[in-house]
C-alpha cells in the first residue's frame, strides 16, 4: 500500500444459516492486555472508508493501542476503490493483514484462500475473548456479511439496514400525519402531494450513479419487495418474470417524483437533496443518521424522522448491506492474532456502547436494548426491524458478482435514462450475466448454486 496513515491504533461459528461453533470456554485470567502481550509492537494493517463507522472506530483507536500496544495502521480508500485495491494487495502477497468485506465479496474473498475461517483462532483460548458471543450478533449480518459455504470468515463491523428518512415537517405540511408503509403509498398518495417542479421540491430521491450504487441500491431495491429476484433457483435470469418487471416499472413510473438527474446521485447527492430540504424522502442507509443530524450538514434539526422502507407487494424486504473485518491468509501468524484480537474488540459488545455513541452501528443486538439508546438514536428501532428478516443474497454474494454488478449497473442506468426498455434491459443483462455464470461453472454441475 502506499500511504498508510499510521495511526496510533494501531468464535467460532456461523449463522443462522450454519454451525455454530460456540467460543473459547472461559478463561477467568483472559485480559486483552494479556493476550496482547506476546504481540506488542506488532503492526497490522487495514483498509477503511470514509464513513461514520470508519470515523467512530478511529476515535476509539488509542483506547486499544493503549491495552495492546498493537498498531493498527489504516489507509482510508473510496468505496469505489477498496475491492480492487484489496484484490491487488492479495495477489502480490502485499502488506494487508485484515479484509474489509463487503458482503457481496466474501464469496468472492473466501473462495479465493484470502481470509481465514474464525474456527482457526476461536479454538485458541490464549487470544480469544471468552465473551466472544457470536450469537449476540444479528444472526442475519453474521450470516449475510461474514459467513460463506457453512464457515464463519468475518464478524459484522460496518452494519447497514435500509430505512426511510423523511422530513416529517414537509409531510406534515402536506397533510401527512406518518410516513408511507407502501411503496404503492409513496408512487400514488405521497408523490402527487410532495411533489412542486415549479419549487425545486419533490417526494423522493433514490441513489442511482452507475456503479454499485445503481446496481445495488437502485436496481436490487425495487426488486425484492415486488417479489421478483436477479435469479431463479436453477441461477438463470428473473428479470423478464412478471414481479421483477413490475418493480423495475415502478421504478420508472416513481422518477417523475425526483430531482432531475438522479440517474447520476450517488449516496452523497441523495442525502444531501432531504437534508437541504429538496426532498421529502430517501430510502437510504442506517449509516447516514449521523449525517442528516449533524447542523453541519443537515437543515432538519427535528424535522428528521426514520422509518422502515416501504413494504411492496410481497412485504418489507429492505436493502442490506454492510462490511465485515476479517483476518487476511497472508499475514503472519503474529499479524493473524494481533489482527483476531483487534477484530474481536472493534466488533464486540463491551465497546458496543462507545462505538455507537462516536457514531457507528453495531452489529450487537444488546446495545439496541439499552432504553436510553432507543431514545437517542431515531433509527435504531427501524433498523432493528429490518433487522428481523431480510434477504441474505440481496445481492449475490458469490465471486461473480462484481462482473454481474458492471452489466445491472449499465442497463439499470440506461433504464433509468429511457436509452433502453425495462424489458429490452432485462433481457441484456440476462443473457450477459448467464454467459459469466456459464463460463464460471454453474451450469455444469462445477459450482454450488450458492448466492
């Protein structure tokens, strides 16, 4: 990497889905300073975004380096950026002793030999916290962010739920006394009433710019909760059947409702058009909180309010996204435990609180239990809704995806842009996207249908 900003920072099991394999059994000695110990002065490295998790962890950074006396040096790199360059890294057998993944890499990031299985240090009682509870993660992000094929890779750090924020002073005005609970609500009831062209002012924005952004938060979100799919259960493409085009025409029929140009909003652009007041509504990442609070970049002081997305016709099946940290095959053995023991403390219940409160979401269903944190925090009850039930595979998580992600995101943007019929585009990206997963071995019997 080349410009690591060194900061003085320096199991197991599974899911829902999986086994799970329960934690060290206790050790009443165990102390984080001791099991630091034979790792003092060890530097291990990561990539973070910039992002309020990101931000809230690297306030409690000396906090651990005071403990451990590990470093933990962090380079902050674009969204847009980190898979590539965490790609690289591991390939040239470069200086990355932890990934940051995305849960549409760990397919991708497991399969490929790049990080390990937790099972590998939980079974070591000398630098495994004895409350390590794995079950006290949301067993829908241990499951979606950091298991694959049944193992447990990395722990839940970076926790996303899509939520609706919404100006509820605008909707008030409106003659609106709570937020739409459907998305036929906010096509038909809310968009006509929220909407002024002649003002500048609309309904709605949604995050489209053509890249993940468009693929993952635009095109997948009017997928599911219609009840179409990007796959059937033999992986061939749904996108002509009657609920995935039925949520890919709602999309289009909704845009008459945004700002122009919110083909090109990236999530930035989105929270900014509600925090300024030209927008009633996103559907947006429980991440952003901070930033539609902060006077600095907000205008909505109590005007802000959450609420879960819409349901659409087969329910509430909100966008979910996240990052897990796991440890990198690459390291050495000393870096490989300094780096378990930094991941065990940055996810774990006893920082949950301090983490939460610098900013971040917490993969930890115990601190959202805390009454004190349900009033402070508007979106925690929402998020933790969402939570409940959600749909693991999203977005496929297996490794063809960041090559499908390329294909939905050029024809979702040329949709939106009416270059292309939601049909036409459906049809383009279904014969691409099976042509990848051929060639990848599903068809064949080579490869699980595993998403």
């Amino acid at each position: 990497m080349k410009k690591w900003l060194l900061a003085s920072l320096s199991a197991l099991a599974i899911t829902a889905g999986a086994a799970l394999v329960g934690p060290a059994p206790a050790h009443a000695e165990w102390a984080i300073e001791k099991a630091a110990a034979p790792y003092k002065g060890t530097e291990i490295n990561v990539i973070f975004l910039d992002r309020p998790g990101y931000r809230a962890v690297i306030k409690l950074l000396p906090e651990f380096e005071k403990k451990t006396g590990i470093k933990v040096n962090y380079e902050i790199v674009p969204y847009e950026n980190t898979r590539e360059k965490q790609v690289l890294n591991f390939n040239s057998k470069g200086d990355l002793t932890m990934a940051l993944v995305d849960l549409v890499w760990i397919g991708e990031f497991a399969e490929n030999g790049w990080i390990e299985p937790v099972e590998k240090f939980t079974g070591d009682a000398s630098i495994t916290d004895p409350n390590l509870n794995l079950k006290g993660f949301f067993p829908l992000l241990l499951d979606a962010f950091g298991s694959w094929g049944g193992k447990v890779y990395g722990l839940p750090f970076d926790n996303y739920s899509g939520l609706l924020f919404y100006n509820q002073c605008m909707l008030k005005a409106a003659g609106f006394d709570k937020p739409p609970a459907t998305w036929d609500e906010v096509l038909n009831v809310y968009g006509p009433k929220l909407t002024d062209a002649s003002k500048k002012q609309y309904a709605f924005a949604l995050q489209s710019l053509r890249g993940e952004t468009q693929s993952a938060d635009s095109f997948m979100r009017v997928l599911w909760p219609f009840g179409g799919s990007l796959l059937d259960k033999n992986f061939k493409s749904n996108l002509l059947s009657k609920e995935s085009q039925a949520g890919l025409k709602f999309r289009q029929d909704l845009m008459k409702y945004m700002p122009p140009g919110v083909a090109a909003f990236d999530h930035s652009e989105a929270v900014n058009a509600l925090a300024q007041g030209q927008v009633a509504m996103i559907t947006e990442w429980s991440a952003f909180y901070g930033t539609l609070t902060d006077p600095k970049t907000s205008k909505l002081g109590d005007c802000l309010a959450v609420a879960p997305e819409p349901a659409g016709p087969a329910g509430r099946l909100p966008a979910l996204g996240g990052f897990s940290l796991a440890v990198a095959s690459q390291a050495t053995e000393a870096q490989k435990k300094a780096s378990w023991i930094f991941i065990q403390w940055a996810t774990s219940e006893d920082i949950a609180r301090a983490y939460v409160e610098a900013g971040g979401v917490s993969g930890r269903t115990s601190i959202y239990q805390q009454a004190d944190i349900k009033a402070k925090y508007k979106f925690v009850e929402p998020m933790v809704a969402s939570w409940q039930k959600g749909v693991p595979e999203f977005r496929p998580r297996f490794p063809a995806w960041p090559q499908i992600s390329e294909i939905v995101a050029e024809f979702g943007s040329k949709m939106m842009l009416g270059e292309v019929s939601t049909e036409e585009g459906a049809k383009q990206i279904g014969t691409r996207m099976e042509e990848i997963l051929k060639k990848e071995g599903y068809y064949d019997g080579k490869k699980a249908l595993r998403q």
